[in-house]
C-alpha cells in the first residue's frame, strides 16, 4: 500500500525525498504516542498509576488502547487528551502520592533464586 502511493505520487511528479518525508513524518506522528508510552514506562510514578487501577474519566482505557497498539491510524482525541491526563497525574504522583506507594524494585538489588525445572511431559526426541 505504502510502495503503491509513493510510486503513485512519484509517477504525478512529486520528488522522491518530498514523498519520504511525508511517509515518515505520518508514521511518525501516528507512532509518537505509543513510544512515549514506552519511555514513560520507565518512571515509578507512571508505574505506581498503572497498576493502582481504575482512574478517572476512563484514562485507564486509553491507556489499554494505547498498550493494544491501536495507533495506525492516529489514536482518536479522546484518547490523545486522555493520556496527556494521565501523563499530568503521574507529575503530581512525584510530589504529592495520588496513589499507595509501591516499593522500588530493581533486578541488580534481587538475591538470585534457584530455578526448579518440572518435566511434565517427556520432551520430544528428534530422530
């Protein structure tokens, strides 16, 4: 679909760099807010939210949509406003606990635990 515009758009006329420009400025803006969702993963405070529950006005939903990937085409602007609500709480959640805090918790500060393999099943044998 994408190689058919641009050959398309190509064949009217239009450069080749103006047709690349404006297919990666599109899948940027479509993709913008599910990579903000991942770098904001990275906060506690984002974390302390997510998992607290239920929010207000539905911001968990748009939350799940944005987790779903449903991005192409933009997310709608209910969504969009939604998240940027939620973006804002998660701001005030570092100053003020909107939710219970959760402890910290971190792979380097874990003791290792001893992993005990249960065969259920035999594992297949290739011949």
């Amino acid at each position: 679909l994408a190689a058919a515009k641009a050959l398309t758009a190509i064949k009217d006329g239009q450069s080749i760099m103006g047709v690349q420009r404006r297919f990666v400025a599109h899948h940027s803006r479509m993709t913008s807010l599910l990579f903000q969702l991942i770098a904001d993963f990275y906060s506690h405070s984002f974390r302390e939210l997510l998992v607290s529950g239920h929010g207000p006005l539905s911001m968990h939903r748009a939350l799940i949509e944005l987790l779903a990937g449903y991005v192409s085409p933009r997310p709608s602007a209910r969504v969009r406003w939604r998240y940027a609500l939620f973006r804002l709480c998660v701001y005030l959640n570092r100053i003020v606990p909107l939710v219970p805090r959760q402890k910290t918790c971190s792979l380097m500060e874990a003791s290792p635990q001893k992993l005990e393999m249960r065969r259920s099943e035999p594992m297949l044998q290739y011949a």
